[in-house]
C-alpha cells in the first residue's frame, strides 16, 4: 500500500483546502450519480458469483463431512474475526493517503486472492484444503467487504443516502437473480466452471469499476500507529450511539439465520436440488429488485422508525409461515417475504450514516461491524446448536427471530434516550463530511 510522503507543512496546505474540495466534490451531483453507477457496477459483478458460489461452499463443506455445527461455527469464527478485522481495514482506509484513494488499495489487494480461492475450491477433495480455502476467501472477502462498501457512504451527501442504499440493493437483486436462476441450473451440471466463472466476473467487474470510481478528496492522515481501541473511541464519543450499535448489531440475527441455513433447510427438509432452490430464491430477489428503491425512499421520507416496524412484521409472517412449508412454492413464499423485508434493514444503519462523521466514515462503520459481526458469529453458532439439539431448521429461524424482536424494543430505546437527554452530539458533522460543528441529533429520524 504505497502513500505519498509529505512534509507538514503540504499536509497542513491540503488540510486547510480540504473543506473547500469537498464542497465542490459534493455539489457535482453529475459526478455524484456517475460514481454511483460504477458503484453499483461492482457490486453486479460480485453478486453476481456469490449470490450461488458462497451456499455450494457451505453444502460442498457438508458433504465432505462437516457437520451443521461445524459449518455455524467456522461461519461464526469468520464473523468474530473480522469483527476486529474490518476495524482494521476500515481505519487504515480512512487515513490512507495514495493516489489510488482511500478504498481502492485495498480492494485491489484482495482480489487475487478471492479469485484464487475460488477457483481452487471446487477442485480439491480433502476436507482441511477445504477449509483452509475458505479461510483464504473468508479473510479477503472481509478485506474487500471493509472497504468497497464505504464508497458508496463516501461519494453520496447525506440527503440520499438511503436511496443510494436502495439502488444498490436492486443492482444486487437484479445479479442474485440472474444467479439464483442461470448459476444454479449450471452447479448441477459442472461446479468447477461455475467457480470459474464467478472468480472471473467478480474480479472484473470490480476492476472495472474501480478505473471509474473518483473518490471524495478527503485528506485525513493518521496522527498515531493504529490500535483496536481507537475506532471505537472515534465512534463512540457520543456514549448515547452505543446503545444505537447494539441495536443495528442484534437487528441482523434474523436475516443472517435465515441466509445460513436456508439451503440446508431446502435439501434436508424439502428434499430440493439445487437448481429448485435457485429458482425459489430467484423470486425472491425479482422482488428485491422492485421494492428496494421504494424501500430507500421510505426511509428517508417517513423515518427509520416506520420502516423498522413493517420489517418486524415481515419477519413475524416468515417464521410462522416456516412452520407450514412442504414444497418449492413454500420456499418461494418465504424467498419472497425475506426479500421483501431485506430492503429495510438499512434502516438502523441510516440512523447512524446522518450523525457521522464522514472523515470517520471507517471508524463509524468498523465499529457497528465489531458490534454485529460479533453478535451474528455468536448467534449462528448458537443457531447450529439449537438445529444439532431439535433436528429443526425452523427453530433456529424462531431463534434469530427472537434476537431481532429484542433489537427492535433497542432502537425505541435509543429513540427515547435522544429525545429525552437533549444535549449536542460530541461525533460532530460540518457540511458534508468534514468535521468541526456539533451536530444537533435529539430527534433522530
């Protein structure tokens, strides 16, 4: 990771600027809306191949002999590692000062690797290369993940943050389909092209997008090495938004419950292939790809609290209607209400993108994914237990949803606490993401 060598007195020049560049960079809504595209562009490409890659891995795990809580475990050892890896990554992001950006270096790094992972995992046969390639994509995977997402924080002022949200999620809709539908029906006749496809157009694409992408010019040198505590000391100058993290933490057991073991659910439960399952999920993404956009808007024009409220209530319908479902056309009911309720998960997260600040962005972000990256790890490895212990898929979906209902009584609480302690948020936010003003936040939306 090359970065310019500046004296202190450039640094000090390019600081003093910086407020100015950033006022000119956000007013360009062409340039805005453009970056936006390439944006989304990388994000096809990458939903694209994992939407069907990432469930054969864990089915190609299982039929070599892991078991359902061997698989929650190794996903949940994932999820507590790169809790404090994204913290890492987000914060050495946030300083860096290469020519390339802030985010690109990074994603640049791990894309051989991914790549590598990918297309070695369907040839191998011996369980411990098996998982030591899903070591592999599992840890670069979380390099890419803790730092291309940030672009679209950073390139888009906070008015549209949401939709933007949304827009992405109809860009990921719209490849998990053509996944879900084309890529499973291809796993059921040769894996390894299939790999090899998805290693090809996720890195492709991403590169691709990356030439294009003009990222915001922030200048934020680090003013020390880095430690695990210092993202969290950035994020959580305000006490008050540590109650906000724990929510956006817990709200995510649901969704990722059900993600982790619904394909298992299909082949052990329903005796589906492959191919009935993608057409199952494919439905279901169609529906993201109409809903998302709507989804953004609401939450930005109605409030986050709303939104929350019929995301809850989605997610009660698919745990009762879990309980009923023999067939492909159940499945597909409950591709469709996940999807459906998906689109609204941003919204705690949007709660804490309009406080930030955006110089921080990383340090923000990092800190949430400590909080749910933990929270999640140890859900899903509870949730293999609870299947080992009942022989129910369903329960362990009755268990992630529990957690999330507790979540949705945390963000009430939040909402009280801002609205009852009325004093000035200390993570403070001038303009459009420089720090300086403090920022008036006793009525979140």
């Amino acid at each position: 990771m090359v970065e310019e060598n500046r004296s202190p007195e450039q640094d000090s020049a390019r600081l003093t600027s910086g407020t100015a560049d950033l006022a000119r960079f956000y007013a360009d809504r062409k340039l805005m809306w453009r970056n936006v595209r390439w944006i989304n562009f990388g994000y096809f490409g990458t939903a694209l191949s994992m939407t069907i890659v990432e469930p054969l891995m864990y089915l190609r795990l299982k039929g070599y002999g892991v078991s359902d809580s061997g698989i929650g475990l190794l996903t949940s050892a994932n999820l507590w590692g790169v809790s404090f890896l994204v913290m890492y990554f987000s914060w050495k992001s946030d300083h860096c000062t290469s020519r390339l950006g802030r985010r690109t270096p990074f994603v640049l790094l791990a894309l051989p690797f991914i790549a590598f992972a990918l297309i070695c995992f369907p040839l191998c046969n011996a369980k411990w290369m098996l998982v030591a390639l899903m070591v592999v994509y599992y840890f670069f995977n979380d390099m890419r993940a803790s730092t291309y997402p940030l672009l679209s924080i950073d390139c888009v002022s906070k008015e549209v943050l949401a939709r933007v949200s949304g827009l992405v999620a109809v860009m990921i809709g719209v490849a998990g389909f053509l996944s879900s539908r084309v890529g499973a029906k291809l796993a059921d006749v040769s894996q390894t092209r299939l790999f090899i496809l998805a290693a090809t157009a996720t890195t492709l694409a991403t590169l691709l997008a990356l030439l294009r992408i003009q990222e915001p010019p922030v200048f934020h040198p680090a003013t020390g090495s880095f430690n695990f505590l210092k993202p969290v000391k950035v994020a959580c100058r305000d006490k008050r938004l540590l109650v906000l993290m724990l929510a956006i933490a817990m709200l995510q057991a649901f969704p990722m419950v059900f993600k982790t073991w619904v394909w298992f659910y299909s082949k052990s439960k329903l005796g589906l292939t492959i191919a009935d399952t993608g057409v199952a999920l494919s439905w279901g993404l169609l529906i993201q790809v109409v809903v998302s956009f709507p989804a953004g808007w609401l939450i930005d024009r109605v409030g986050s609290y709303v939104a929350l409220c019929i995301e809850w209530s989605l997610m009660l319908v698919l745990a009762v209607a879990a309980l009923h479902v023999s067939s492909v056309h159940g499945l597909t009911l409950l591709m469709i209400l996940y999807f459906l309720f998906l689109p609204l998960q941003v919204a705690g997260d949007t709660l804490l993108w309009k406080i930030m600040d955006k110089a921080d962005t990383g340090s923000y972000t990092s800190t949430v994914a400590l909080f749910r990256n933990f929270s999640t790890g140890t859900v899903i490895a509870i949730s293999g237990y609870v299947i080992k212990w009942t022989g129910s898929y369903v329960a362990a979906f009755w268990f992630g949803f529990a957690v999330s209902s507790v979540a949705l009584i945390v963000f009430f609480i939040f909402r009280y606490i801002m609205r009852t302690d009325r004093v000035v948020c200390s993570a403070a936010v001038a303009g459009e993401g420089g720090a300086g003003e403090p920022l008036k936040c006793d009525s979140p939306a």
